[in-house]
C-alpha cells in the first residue's frame, strides 16, 4: 500500500490480468459501477483528499487539466484552473516565431498571485508619470516599485498618488511615496508575519530590501487574502499559480520551451498527435539534452507499448487518448485508435511503479466518467469541451439563430467555437505541421473539426460541480479519499465492474 495520498496504486498481476480482459474494447459507457458501504459523513470537497500527480515532481489538490487548446485555455482558464486545485495548460495555438505571445499569457498566470513577488513592477524616480501610467496599463498592476540604477528602493508609486495631477510636467520622484516614509521589512518573512505586520502597521504593501537596501520582494495584502481564500490552490514554491504550456515537437519547439522557462512555466507538454513516432523520439531527445530535468509531459498515446516508449524517453507524464475527445476525427477518418477505458488500464499497467504521471485525456463526456477516468488508470483528467463556451475561454461570443420546435419561433442564442487543434481552422491559423517545412493546407487531412457550443457561465462552477459529484462518487465507492477508492477498485476490480447491456446503457446513461 502507498503511503502518498498522490501517488496511483500499482495493480497485482491477478488485478491487472482480470481488468485488461474486462475492458478490452471499452469505454466509460460499457460500465457502471456496483455501490458499496459508504463509510463517509459528508460529501465535501474541503474534507475529501482529491490530491493526485500531474507527472513526477508535480501533485495537484484536484485531478482536472484544462485542455491545451486555443479555444479552451489562455490565462484566464489557467488562473481559475490553478486557482481551483488543477492547473492549465497554454496552447501552441500561434503561428511559427510567435513566441512571446504564449510567453505573456504564462506570465500572466504568474503574476496573478503570489507569496512574495520576486520581480515586482518597478519604475526609476526620474521616469515621467505618463511612463508610469503606460506601465500600470501595460501590467494591470495599481502599485509601482521605485528603483534606481542599482536596484535600491526608493520609493512605492500607486495610482491614487497620479489623480488630478498633470503628469507631463511630474516626474515620479515627485509623487511618490518616499522610502523614509515606507514600512520595510530587511531580509525574509513568513506570510503570517507579514501579515502581522501590515495590521500592526495599517499598511497593504511591504517591500523586502537586502542590508544595501536593494529590493528584494513585495508582499501585499491582497496576494496574503487570496491565499487563505483559496486554500487548495495549486502553488509553486514562491506562492505563485502554477501553469504548464504545450511546444509541439518540429520547428520552433526548444526556442520556445526556453523562452517558456524563462517565463517561469512549471510543465511543459510536447503535444503531438501521434506521440509513439520517431517525431517524438527526437523531440524528447534533444529537449533533455537541452533543459535536463525540466519537467515534461509527452502524447499523446492509447497502448503500452507507447506508454513504456514514453518513459523510456524519460517523461515525466503522458496524455493518454487517440481520437476520444470532442473535437477529434480521428477515429473517424483513419480507423486507428483505442477505446478510452483500455488505452488508460494498458497504460497503467505498463507504467506501474515509475512515478510517472498517467493523464486521461479525451472521452468525458459527464461528470461519473470523471470517476471512472481516474479508477482505471488515470492519476487526472485532461478536459477540453467541458470548459468550452465559458467566461474564461477564448473566442467571442457569436449569436446565431436557433429554432424552437414547439413554438417554432427563432431566438438569438450566444455561442462560442470549440475546435480540434488538428481540425483545418487550427492548422490554418497556426500554420505549424509537423512532418512539413511548406505544405498546402488544402492538401491536409484534418483530424479534428470545429463546432459551436452554448456560451455558458464560469469555469469554476463547472469545476466546483464536478469536485463535488467526484466526491460522490467517492462515497459510493465505499471510500473516504480518491486515493482509498483507486486501492479498493484494484485490490478488488470485480466487486465494482459491472459490463452494461445495450439496454442497460441507455437505462443509465440515456435521460
């Protein structure tokens, strides 16, 4: 038995044999799963350990991944993912060279919160306060650090002290609030004592200084707030929001994964749509010559024998799905890959007790499948379409009309685009092929489509939900934490599977 809530049991020989046989050619929906004893007294998510593993070195306070599509994760998604217990992933979704665009959105997921900001924005006292004003635009940010040439503090410089004030004739030494002045704090401190601090003191902000008085951090009050508030927030050492970015695998890939580094991404994904391929191989290859140990996810993958190519490779987690999710055609249009339930039970099998992190990418097409997709095999969930349409997502809300059969009158209803990132629009947009320098776009074949859904609500509440349904599941498997409920479906797979007829499957799926 593991002793790391996080960390997925390793199946036995006789477990691993009986569920393989069970779910070949399956998906969520060719099962239901037998109830047990519940053993807990409250379905809540703040009391029900959900923790898993994202890869090696990465845990996550709940299993749920934002998928790296353009139309599904830029830095509002990642802020609430993260924020909410998972973490996000930015898309490659910009066109070859376009580098930085990625990188701001990474920064931005960075900078949203923190413990104590490291590089906060700063301004030299000379500068004029329209450059400063410019600045705060620019950033999104009230306060500016005031710095000279050799980084020493000087001064803080907030919006209020700009109001009413002709800023082409004020330099920012004549508005702001000088260093004598400040409440500053020399060498480190603990979040509480800041805390502690800023009552004793009346102040929001403490800037950190060194023993020459060069800056060395700022802790604010609000950054202090948001952590209590968000106590499951997924977090880096600094108290940052954690976010991962995807690179490809062909032309711009390791340029981009170092300006990506730089950026202070904490995974990166080499995404591909065939991740068993030579393609892969060198692109592995040559990214750990290169960055060593960085973190990095690899895929996407439905068999063992990729699954174990990839770890040979040296990943430090897999996407696990080809051609499941809901902008995918390509099941439809080459007649390769793998029912979902199988792919991820061959993969854990395969991966057993390497530490690498096993993600369930594509098929979920409802809340219970989330359950299921973290019994067989996967230690979280990769959902792109389920966040689709959201205030976060990219895109603009488009409204079209849609007809009413019982009245048979025509409403303006909001939509949003969701779209395969191998569907003709992406690639288009992206211009990035993998096997090709120049190629037509006409002369592709698409593997993915472009679809219209319903613009929705926040992300979070779906997140919320579908936390709280998790732990339902939870107390109907007869557990009180995730982990509890992956060891007693491996120690006795057939006490829960349940192989549904065609009538039964409509029975519980069909409403």
């Amino acid at each position: 038995m593991t002793t790391d809530p996080s960390r997925f049991p390793v199946p036995t020989d006789t477990a691993a044999q009986l569920v393989l046989h069970l779910t070949r050619g399956c998906t969520f929906d060719d099962f239901i799963l037998a109830p047990q004893r519940s053993v807990v007294f409250r379905r809540d998510p703040a009391a029900i350990d959900l923790s898993c593993r994202l890869s090696r070195r990465i845990t996550l306070n709940r299993p749920i991944v934002s998928a790296n599509m353009d139309t599904v994760t830029r830095a509002p998604m990642a802020i609430v993912q993260a924020e909410e217990g998972g973490i996000g992933i930015i898309d490659r979704g910009f066109r070859p060279g376009e580098i930085e665009p990625q990188v701001r959105e990474v920064e931005k997921v960075k900078r949203a919160q923190h413990g104590v900001i490291g590089d906060p924005y700063s301004i030299a006292p000379e500068a004029s306060l329209d450059d400063a004003a410019a600045v705060m635009n620019r950033s999104r940010v009230g306060t500016l650090v005031v710095v000279d040439a050799a980084g020493k503090l000087k001064g803080l410089l907030t919006q209020r002290d700009m109001r009413f004030v002709e800023r082409a004739e004020s330099r920012v030494a004549d508005r702001m609030t000088p260093f004598e002045n400040l409440v500053v704090q020399q060498g480190t401190l603990s979040l509480d004592d800041a805390a502690r601090v800023m009552v004793e003191r009346k102040i929001k902000k403490l800037p950190l200084v060194d023993e020459g008085g060069r800056l060395t951090g700022l802790i604010t009050a609000r950054d202090i707030a948001r952590q209590k508030q968000l106590p499951f927030a997924t977090r880096d050492a600094h108290g940052r929001l954690m976010v991962g970015a995807a690179i490809g695998a062909t032309g711009d890939y390791l340029e981009r994964a170092s300006e990506l580094i730089r950026a202070g991404v904490d995974v990166l994904v080499i995404d591909i749509a065939h991740g068993h391929s030579v393609v892969m191989e060198r692109a592995m290859r040559e990214f750990r010559e290169r960055f060593g140990d960085v973190e990095v996810i690899a895929g996407n993958v439905a068999t063992a024998e990729g699954a174990r190519f990839l770890l040979d490779l040296g990943a430090d987690g897999i996407k696990v799905g080809i051609g499941p999710g809901g902008g995918c055609t390509t099941r439809i249009t080459t007649s390769f890959g793998v029912p979902q339930v199988q792919a991820l039970v061959e993969c854990r099998v395969a991966v057993a007790d390497s530490g690498l992190g096993v993600i369930a990418d594509g098929g979920i097409k409802r809340h219970g499948a989330l359950a299921q997709a973290l019994m067989f095999g996967g230690d979280c969930c990769m959902l792109g379409s389920a966040f689709a349409g959201t205030e976060e997502a990219p895109g603009e809300v488009v409204h079209k009309s849609v007809l009413i059969a019982e009245s048979q009158k025509s409403v303006k209803v909001p939509f949003k685009v969701l779209r395969g990132m191998a569907s003709l629009e992406a690639i288009r947009d992206r211009l990035d092929v993998e096997d090709a320098d120049r190629v037509e776009i006409e002369a592709l074949g698409a593997e993915g489509m472009e679809i219209s859904v319903p613009a929705r609500g926040s992300a979070r509440t779906i997140l919320r939900d579908m936390t709280k349904h998790l732990c339902s599941s939870i107390s109907y498997g007869g557990a009180d934490s995730l982990a509890a409920l992956r060891r007693a479906f491996w120690a006795a797979p057939e006490k829960y599977l349940i192989k549904q007829s065609a009538s039964s499957r409509r029975e519980s799926y069909e409403r």
